[in-house]
C-alpha cells in the first residue's frame, strides 16, 4: 500500500497492487493468486460457517499482521514485551505463543537474515511483493515465508516460486531453496536430526520450484484474461478537521 502525505491530505492506494518511482504499477503475487482454484476444503469450510466466514478470516489477517510484525521487529534487534506499561497484554495469547515458536526456532537454528520484509518489484515478470525473510540455514540460503495459517497450501509453493523468480531478476540474487516457516503446525516435539521443528512449527521446504514457477505463470495468465484492465483505488482524507 503507498501512503502519501500532501496538502493537509492523506491518500492511501489499494494494496492490491505496488506502484514503482515512475507511477507504473504491478499486480502483487497474493493478488494474482486470486485466479488460482479454491481448494474443495475452504470452499466446504465457508459453507459451513457461512455468514461468519469473512470474519473469521479478517480475524486471521490480523493475527498474521501482527505475529508478521513482531517477528519483524524482533529480527530488527527491538525488545518485544507481552505486557504494556499498565501490565495489560499488547497481544493475544495466540499471537504470542505464534511469536514464542519464532523464537524457538531463531534461538535453535540460529539464521543469518540477509533481508527481512524486503520489497521488490519486477515489470520483467510483471508483478511486485513484499519476501518476508531471505537468509541462510545451516549453510544453505533460503527465502522464507512466514505463515500462520491452519494449513499449507498449494498457492503458497506458487507464491514462493514467483519471489524466488523476482529476486533473481530484479536483485540478482540465487537461493538455494525456498521454506515456508509455518507457525501454526500440529508437531508435538522437536523431530528427528535434521528436521526444522518444534512443539507447534515446522519449516518446510523445496529445492526446486521450477514446476510451480510454471504454474504460477498459467495463474497469472487467468488473472490478467480477467483483471488485465483493474487499477490501483485511491482513498482520501483531510488530515484535520475543526468544526465551524
């Protein structure tokens, strides 16, 4: 979302879409996996809770935001309290105990962040996002997506292959695979040697995504028979108001 400031007015643009420094915009990679088919459980699933589905899933938005924001800041070397200066809870105990897996897993496997929330934008493959981590392992550079999620799901390995394409085009940069650090697991212990999880996390991962690369691209061919046309909304607001 670009926010700008000008002329006691505030404008924030649709996040839907990222605009580069000449006002040329590019879809994002979540946008664009909008063409790509409902799975048959969220389709039963929003059956089933019927009226409440979009707000059991705006509830979900912001527990990702905000485990995203934390672990962000925490990468960043800030101090992250539970409690704030009246000794209430800054966050839920299901956003921290998110946040307290992220630290199981930083403090055990100890990875060394290159980026983290990096923005890229790439009109070579005409789209644009936001890569939560790109870093290496144990020898090994990964880029990383963080979810919170009840599941994994297919669109994620799409969404993946398509970061890993961009970085490479547009920053020139090669990993040597992609994860999904997934904060919501069902794991109850540590694992066996070699395996990245936790009580409640598990990162998962792919050397390869040429295959998905593949197929992200036949989504993005969807979305633009169907979108081609869309353009970034506009919303306006003074930025004082004195009643007269």
């Amino acid at each position: 979302m670009l926010t700008q400031i000008k002329n006691n007015q505030i404008t924030f643009t649709d996040g839907r879409f990222y605009i580069d420094d000449d006002g040329k915009y590019y879809p994002s990679v979540t946008t664009l996996l909008e063409a790509y088919p409902k799975p048959y459980q969220l389709i039963q699933w929003i059956k089933d809770v019927g009226s409440k589905s979009d707000e059991i899933r705006d509830a979900a938005g912001k527990r990702g935001s905000t485990v995203h924001q934390i672990t962000d800041d925490y990468d960043n070397g800030m101090q992250i309290d539970l409690l704030g200066e009246s000794g209430q809870p800054r966050y839920s105990m299901e956003e921290w105990a998110m946040f307290e897996k992220y630290v199981d897993f930083t403090t055990r496997f100890n990875p060394v962040w290159d980026f983290i929330e990096q923005q890229v934008i790439c009109p070579e493959l005409q789209l644009a996002g936001t890569i939560d981590r790109i870093g290496t392992i144990d020898g090994k550079k990964y880029l990383v997506d963080i979810k919170t999620s009840n599941g994994i799901y297919n669109s994620y390995w799409l969404q993946l292959a398509a970061y890993r394409q961009a970085v490479f085009v547009n920053m020139g940069i090669e990993v040597d695979g992609v994860a999904i650090l997934w904060l919501n697991a069902k794991t109850r212990t540590n694992g066996k040697k070699g395996d990245y999880q936790g009580m409640g996390w598990q990162m998962v991962s792919k050397d390869s995504s040429e295959d998905d690369w593949t197929l992200f691209q036949a989504v993005q061919k969807l979305w633009i028979a169907e979108h081609g046309n869309d353009t970034p909304k506009s919303f306006s607001y003074q930025l004082t108001h004195k009643k007269s």
